[in-house]
C-alpha cells in the first residue's frame, strides 16, 4: 500500500503541472517490491519547470534516485510520449 501511497503524490505533484495523462508502468514487479516506475506523460500541456518546482525531488538521480525511494517509496523514470515514440 506504501508503493501506492508514494506514486498518488507524485501524480498529484504531475497533475499540479498541468499533465493530463500519466502511464504508468514497471519492468519488476513482485510480490512485496515495485520498483523503477515508468511514467510516460503525454507532453503538451505540462510544464517542466512548474514540476520542478513543485517536485525537484523527480529531478534528482544522485545514489541511485535514493531521494525518491525515501520520498515516494519507488524511482521514477519519467519519459514524454513523444521522446520514445522518435527513438
């Protein structure tokens, strides 16, 4: 339920942005352990800066994203649609 709990604010935090549409998705998950959780956010409307803001904490990949598994109780890799879709 804490995995839960830590992507709701950081949803929250994205919607504070101006994002509309968050997906979500994992390449581990277990029984006890969701990690690395992959956020694609359709560009348009957000705004970075606003969510950098709002959320620095999203921003920040030092040991390991060990700000955001504190904070959130997960990492985030977040990706705009589009970026993945050019690769």
């Amino acid at each position: 339920m804490e995995l839960i709990q830590g992507l709701k604010v950081a949803v929250d935090s994205l919607k504070a942005a101006v994002c509309r549409m968050v997906y979500v998705n994992s390449s581990l998950v277990t029984s006890r352990d969701l990690r690395r959780c992959r956020c694609l956010l359709e560009p348009g409307r957000l705004d970075i800066d606003l969510l950098y803001a709002i959320e620095p904490i999203l921003f920040n990949f030092e040991n390991r994203r060990a700000a955001q598994t504190e904070t959130f109780n997960d990492e985030f890799l977040l990706h705009l649609v589009d970026e993945l879709l050019s690769l």
